[in-house]
C-alpha cells in the first residue's frame, strides 16, 4: 500500500485517439537517425499533449488536484484541434526534441490559462513562458554531437509533411509518470470530461 505522503510525478494532459497516435507514431519511424539510433521515439502509447506540469506531488493532495482541474474546465465543452507539420527545440542547428504542432484554438487557451490560475490557488506557481502546444515524437540524446545537413534536411520535411484530420478533445487527464529503464510510462489516474453546464 502506498504511503499517504509518497510522491507521484504528474501533469495534466489530452490523450490523444488512436486515428491521430498511429500516424503520428510512424512518421519518423522510417527516418534515418531513428535507423541510426540518432533519436529515440516516443511510444505510440506515450503520445499526449502536456496542458500543465505538476511535478513531484504528495499522493494525499489528490483531492485538490482534482478540485482543481473540474474548476478549470468549467463552461469549456469539447473542442476540436488539427495537427500539422512539426518542428525541432531548440534549433534546427542542435535539435533535442522532435514534435507535432497545431494552433491553439480559443477553448484551448481559456482550458490552460484557468488551470494555471486554480493550479496556483492551490500553491502550483505559474508557467512565466508562453504555451506552446506540441506533441513530442522523439528525443535526440546529449551523447549525439552533431547531424550532417542530410539528416537535418529529412527532419525538417518529415515533419512537414504531417497534415493529420482534425479530433476531438471531450476530456483531460491527470496522469503519472513512471521511471522504467529505457523509457517513461504514462498512468492515467483521473479525467475529467469537457461540457458546457
């Protein structure tokens, strides 16, 4: 049984469905650095997109984290987003994270600014930078120094080339990440659905 004052380290996130996580997966699986092991992909399983990072947190403040997170989807129903093309942090120059963008609807951006306005009521400090909506697809490790423009060149039109239809988001989760050797694991421990009251 796990202790009341263990810590879990969460974030709150849109899952995403299956019609929009497959493709996503095998867009870059053909590349050459992920061939090369220049990359690491992330689990079609681990797909998301990350609405607020929680941290380490005591397992007993579940309560108030759920609290929380009802608050902020209050008037908010399901909304629709569209993911296309992609893009590297930081640089092109010294990529480290390959991801799927698409544009913040208007229900997106009221959905994150009330949850970092209840998050920080209940002692969560707020994000100073601008949100910016992504999905990570994969991961190029420190230990990687240096691409030749060949590969730079086919991350940059893979990622073009992502035009996926458009989904619908009816939900958020609070999920937990788990430590495995050689890559996370993704937990959902609640959601919360969208509607309009």
């Amino acid at each position: 049984m796990m202790k009341q004052n263990a810590t879990l380290r969460l974030f709150i996130a849109i899952e995403l469905p299956e019609m929009i996580r497959k493709p996503l997966s095998d867009s870059l699986k053909d590349s050459v650095i992920i061939k090369k092991k220049k990359a690491r992909l992330t689990s079609k399983e681990n797909l998301h997109i990350t609405l607020k990072f929680l941290g380490d947190v005591q397992q007993d403040k579940r309560g108030d984290l759920q609290a929380a997170i009802a608050n902020s989807v209050g008037g908010i129903g399901p909304f629709e987003l569209k993911i296309h093309s992609g893009g590297v942090f930081p640089t092109i120059k010294k990529p480290r994270i390959l991801w799927a963008g698409f544009d913040i609807s208007k229900e997106l951006s009221v959905l994150v600014n009330n949850l970092e306005n209840e998050f920080e009521k209940i002692g969560f400090s707020k994000d100073l930078k601008p949100f910016q909506p992504h999905i990570t697809l994969a991961r190029i490790p420190d230990y990687v120094s240096t691409m030749i423009p060949v590969e730079k060149d086919e991350i940059i039109k893979n990622l073009e080339k992502i035009d996926l239809p458009p989904f619908t988001v009816d939900k958020i989760s609070l999920m937990k990440s788990i430590l495995l050797p050689g890559k996370p694991e993704y937990q959902v421990i609640s959601t919360q659905n969208l509607k309009v009251c």
